[in-house]
C-alpha cells in the first residue's frame, strides 16, 4: 500500500511539472509573437538590476555602474512604457545605493560619476521614446519583424506564375530598389477559364522601395481578387476604380494585362499606361513592341483600355518589364529597350532557362529603382 501511494504521489508530481512547464512555454511562445502580456520580461529585467548593482559594489573595475544601461535598453525594446519607467524608477534607485556605499566619484575610479548618470538618463530616455512609438503603433518589437517577414513571403506567393502545360516556359524575376525586401513592382496571375487561359498583370507603383511597398501589398491583394473573377476586359477599368477610391496623394500606377490563350498562343494586352511588351518572333529573330492603350490607374474615373492582340508561334518569346529596367537618368527608355533586345538574344541559341533574373543583371543591375522582368516562350 505504502509503495503505491509513493508511486501516485510521483505520478501527481510528474503531472504537475508537466502542465507547468506547458504554461510556461506557451507564456513564453504567445510573449514573443505579442499576444501576452510583458510581465515575464519586467520580472527577468528588474531581477538584473540588483544583481548588477551588487556586481558594482562588490568588483567595481569589473562592474562598471553604467551596466545599468543594459536593463534599461532590453526593456526599450521589450516592455510597455508603463512598465518601463517602474524600470527606470529600479535602476535610479540602483544607481542612488551604488553612489553611497562606493562614496563620492572623487575619492577613486570605478565610482558612479555624472557622466555615468547622464549615460543611464539619455538611454533611458530613447529607450521610452522608442516604447512609447510601439504602443502608437499597436505592434511589439518581436511581432513587428514577424509581420513584415510575413507580408513578404506573402507578396512573393501572390507573384508566383502558376505552372503552364507542356510547350510553354514561364519565368519572373524581381528586384527592389536598394536591395530591399518590399518592391513597388508587383505580379498577380491565374489561369482562368478551366486552366485554358493564362492571365497576368504585372504592375508599377508610384514610388520605390518601402515607400511603395505598403501600396503594392494592398493593391497585390486587391488585384489578385478582381483576376479571373471579372471578364479580362473589365479587370483594369475595376482596378482603375479601386485605386481612385484609395484616394492617395501619389496614387498613380502603371499596368499591363496579358490575356493568353494557351492552346492557339492568341493573346490580348491591355496597358494602363505601362511601358510595351515585346515579341521576339522566331521566324524573323526580331524584337516587335506590343502595347495597348490607355491612360494611367488613379488618374480619373471611366478611363477605358484598348486591347492589342497577338500570336505567340513555336519558337516566339513574349516579354514584360517595368520601367526601372529601361529607363535611368542618363538613358531614354528607347535606348534602355535597345539594349534590353541586344541581351536577350543572346539567350535565343542558349535557351531561356534563368534569363529573367541574368538580364536585369545586366542591362540594371545597379538602377536605383524596383525592377521586373516576366518572360513568356513557346517551345519550338
């Protein structure tokens, strides 16, 4: 009986540190993705404060009284700015103990002196600056990087061409200005039509980099709803209305829409005011412009798109780009599209396998501006 009762009693035990290291690990988890509360970081960073304390007075050279700092820096980041300045209140506190047990700065080194004071200060200081900032914001430090990573790979799978059937190579290529994440080009695509019909739209936002990044994250969102849920020639028109209602201060784009039909090669291009698209035709091995017209997106209301139609024949190679690969401050858009062609027929006898991302390291690979290339082929 006696033995039964010490192994139940090790089996409540055992249970409950189990459920107390579960509680723990998902305090921890929902901390760091900013659903909890900052309590287990205060409680962790006011510990430090003593300690650190106790480390000056015992070992001053080792010790310095400006570690002070980095309690007050962690919680910068970590807590809310209620919490935080309980934190500073603890490190005053720490940092009025230290000076009168170490005595006064004057009578040796490693003592608290009024540079180290004004050190602690400032840091705290921008340390609830920068608290006070997240709290606007609504967004922890360690869900903020979160967020953007996610926003990403979110734009990068809204860009993804969806696989073509056998005879046809797709390929895009995307570079943002300054080597930055979020890009001002963007690319949304479906086939529509019971996987007949393959449809693309690759936009040009006003602006560069993280300036036109959040636009393009919201237009990216939008545009890929209308695709396929409208018929092709009331894609841009609703796009256009989309973007007025937006009602932005620079709230221009440019786009062109691809409407190709993958079992005769026919196509339709409809442009809102982008650059044209060029067809390299294998009989000839010359480069034609390709352009629709219409006016830019956000500019007025009833603007209307005139198609272009086209063939791809075995062997043709369609291309669309966005103006940062074409046109610089030193070079017209003609010459950048000369020199565009010049590239890529070397690639008519190589193959095009990875051509998107080899031609904007040539022809822009330096351009301070966001770059985007989608190549469509036919095989021979």
């Amino acid at each position: 009986m006696a033995g039964a009762r010490v192994e139940t009693l090790l089996a409540r035990m055992r249970m409950r540190s189990h459920r107390g290291r579960t509680a723990l690990r998902k305090s921890a988890v929902d901390y760091f993705r900013g659903d909890a509360s900052d309590w287990l970081a205060f409680v962790g960073l006011l510990l430090t404060i003593p300690a650190i304390a106790c480390g000056t007075i015992m070992l001053p050279v080792w010790f310095s009284p400006a570690a002070l700092v980095l309690p007050i820096v962690a919680g910068g980041l970590l807590l809310r700015p209620a919490s935080l300045l309980a934190l500073y209140a603890a490190s005053a506190a720490a940092l009025i103990v230290e000076a009168v047990v170490l005595g006064p700065y004057t009578q040796g080194p490693a003592r608290v002196t009024p540079g180290t004071v004004l050190v602690v200060a400032a840091c705290g200081f921008f340390g609830l600056l920068i608290a006070q900032f997240r709290s606007r914001v609504g967004v922890p430090w360690r869900r903020g990087g979160t967020m953007l990573f996610d926003l990403r790979e979110r734009i990068r799978v809204q860009s993804k061409l969806p696989a073509l059937p056998r005879g046809w190579h797709r390929e895009m290529a995307l570079r943002p200005a300054g080597g930055q994440s979020f890009s001002g080009d963007f690319v949304v695509a479906a086939r529509t039509n019971g996987g007949r019909t393959l449809e693309i739209v690759l936009t040009d936002v006003s602006g560069k980099g993280m300036e036109a990044g959040s636009r393009a994250l919201l237009l990216s969102g939008a545009f890929g709803g209308l695709l396929g849920a409208l018929p092709p020639h009331g894609f841009l028109p609703a796009a256009n209305g989309y973007l007025l209602r937006q009602d932005w201060d620079e709230g221009f784009a440019t786009s062109i829409h691809l409407v190709l039909d993958l079992n005769t090669g026919d196509y339709e291009l409809l442009s809102a005011g982008h650059l044209p698209a060029l067809q390299l035709c294998a009989g000839t091995g010359r480069w034609q412009e390709k352009s629709g017209e219409g006016p830019l997106l956000g500019v007025y209301d009833g603007a209307e798109f005139t198609p272009v139609r086209g063939n791809l024949r075995r062997g043709d190679v369609l291309m669309l780009f966005t103006d940062g690969l074409v046109e610089t401050a030193d070079r017209e858009i003609s010459e950048g599209i000369d020199r565009l062609t010049g590239e890529a027929d070397r690639y008519v006898s190589a193959g095009w396998e990875g051509a998107a991302w080899h031609l904007i390291e040539k022809v822009a690979k330096d351009v301070n501006d966001d770059r985007a290339l989608l190549l469509i082929r036919r095989s021979p």
